[in-house]
C-alpha cells in the first residue's frame, strides 16, 4: 500500500436504482471532500461501460487512488474490470442501486455504505477475484436457470412497487415457464479436486461471495478473501419441486434440498470450472452482466482486488479471516 497522498474518484452512474438524485449525492461528496481537504474528481458515466475506461483512463496518470462507484452491482462491476491488476488502486462503493447484492457480505449492508465519510474513510482488505470467459467479476458467477432469470430480470425492476427480490421471483416464473433444467457437462478443478459431471442440472453456481439476485444466498459461509472459490451445483429437479427449491436456495438451505427434496447437490472449493452446454445459446450471469456463451470458463483470477469498507462493517470478516488463520495453524502444527 502506498505511502502517496490518496486522490479521490467518485464515478456516479445517474441511471443507478429508481430514485437516484444525481444532484443531491454529488452535493454530499462535495461537502464531505471540502471538510476533509483532499483531492477529489466526480465523473459522471455516460453509456454502459463507461465507469471501466475511466478508471484506467486516471489510475494509468499515476499516484493511489480510491475509486467509488456511485451506483448499484452494475456500476461496481464496472469498477471492477477498471481496476483489476492495478496495484495503485483501491475501489469501493456509495449505495445507490436498486439490489446493492455485493455489501449484504457486510455487517450493516447497503446502508452503511451510504455514509459518505464512512466509506472514504474504510479500511482496505484485498479480495478474489473471479474471470467468467475474461470478465472480471467479484461476487457470484452463475449458469443456468438462475443466469437466464438474470438476463431478463431488469424487465420487472424498474417497475413501481417492485422490490429487488419481488423483481427476481418475477423473472424466475417468467423463466420457469420456458424450461428450467438442461443438460451440461462440467469439468471442475479446485484443492486436492479433478473431477467432471455430465447430465442435467438446474443451478450451477460459482461465488466468491454470498448475494445475488436482490438477496439470496445460495452459500452463507463463504469468504471473499480465502483464495479459492465454491461451486454449488443443483441437480435435475422437476417443475413441481421448482418453487420449494428456489426457496430453499434463497436461504442458503442446499443441504436440505438434498436431503428433503432427492435433489443431488454438490458443493464444493474450486479454483476452476468449465461448463459446455452441450450446443445451445445460453448465458453467464458475471455479478449481474449478462455474457452470451455456449462454454463458459469461470476460474480464480491471479489478479486480486483492494477493497475498503468502513471499519464498522468488518467484524463479520475479521473473524472469518482469523478462523482461516487458527485452522491453518492447527492444521500445519
């Protein structure tokens, strides 16, 4: 970490959430930066994408920069891909969006991350990061039933009343009535793993870590910061068991998928997944972005990420990270 006087870019996407005041967020960024001293730049995106170049187009200037995305799981994925592989960068992000998936990892959520000062003044961890067919992603990468309800999920989000997951569960029947399971032949890599499955699955999910989809949890114990990643795969399950299951996924209940419904579910570390779809036109959900494929290539990316967080909102990790610890400990004594 540089020693360097920090400078400060705040990225706002005005297309972020339902009612994101533009004027209002760059007012508060203006008077938190006044009080404080420090260099500020506000940039406002104009096109999807936009937020990456300008992350590159000012970390490549030189001196440490803090990057904020002003926006929702989109913009902080935009973010993401700016800054990947930039040792004078670390990013974070001001709430703004209509799911906020991503901050739910943290203690206090999306709230605490609208707190201006709080978030310029957190601390910094480094994260993993993931690669879905070359795309740099930072919370969960799936294919399958789930990545086609997030192909069309912003088809119900912005409509009035409708929450994040009401949005979700929207799309999801919308989807259901299309198909919901399909076949796929998976090849996985991972600690002391090699092994591939060939048949037909409903989710196949790879997370680094836990929400998505406007809060569900498919895994509630993993860790951004441990250095590999966990599939969770739900086997073919039928149209009658679709609901209960989706449910249960929701909760991060896999285990009793398994043994309630006769699902098969495998949950495992990996640092690799391959996955053919066996022909078809599909998709990838890369934290929300949507990427066309027929063979998905989800891997550990070698490139890590320094994140910061208000130190209120750490706790949760700090144990987490010195559990890894004791255990790593207890394991090589």
């Amino acid at each position: 970490m540089s020693d360097q006087v920090k400078k400060h870019l705040f990225i706002i996407n005005p297309a972020a959430g339902k009612r994101l005041n533009t004027g209002k967020l760059t007012a508060g960024i203006k008077e938190v930066m006044r009080r404080r001293g420090e260099e500020y730049i506000i940039r406002i995106t104009e096109s999807p994408g936009h937020a990456t170049e300008l992350v590159r187009q000012y970390v490549a200037g030189g001196g440490d920069w803090r990057v904020y995305a002003c926006g929702g799981d989109g913009t902080l994925n935009e973010v993401v891909c700016g800054a990947a592989g930039a040792d004078n960068c670390a990013i974070s992000q001001i709430a703004c969006g209509t799911g906020n998936d991503f901050l739910r990892f943290f203690d206090g959520g999306g709230a605490a991350f609208r707190d201006i000062e709080a978030v310029v003044d957190g601390e910094e961890r480094e994260f993993d990061l993931m690669e879905a067919n070359g795309h740099f992603a930072i919370n969960i990468c799936s294919v399958g039933f789930d990545a086609r309800v997030a192909a069309t999920v912003h088809r119900f989000s912005k409509l009035p009343g409708v929450t994040p997951v009401c949005a979700f569960t929207v799309s999801a029947l919308y989807n259901f009535l299309r198909s919901f399971c399909n076949d796929y032949r998976i090849k996985i890599e991972g600690p002391g793993v090699s092994r591939t499955l060939e048949g037909q699955c409903a989710l196949i999910c790879v997370a680094s870590a836990r929400y998505y989809g406007g809060g569900y949890m498919p895994m509630g114990d993993t860790d951004p910061t441990d250095g590999v990643l966990d599939l969770l795969v739900i086997g073919k399950a039928s149209r009658l068991r679709a609901a209960s299951l989706l449910m249960a996924y929701k909760a991060g209940k896999y285990e009793e998928i398994s043994r309630k419904y006769d699902i098969k579910v495998l949950r495992l570390p990996v640092t690799r997944v391959e996955i053919d779809l066996c022909g078809r036109s599909g998709v990838i959900n890369a934290d929300g972005e949507i990427i066309p494929a027929k063979k998905a290539l989800i891997r550990l990316s070698q490139r890590r990420i320094r994140f910061f967080a208000p130190s209120r909102c750490l706790e949760s990790l700090n144990r987490l990270c010195e559990k890894r610890y004791k255990n790593a400990n207890a394991a090589a004594f």
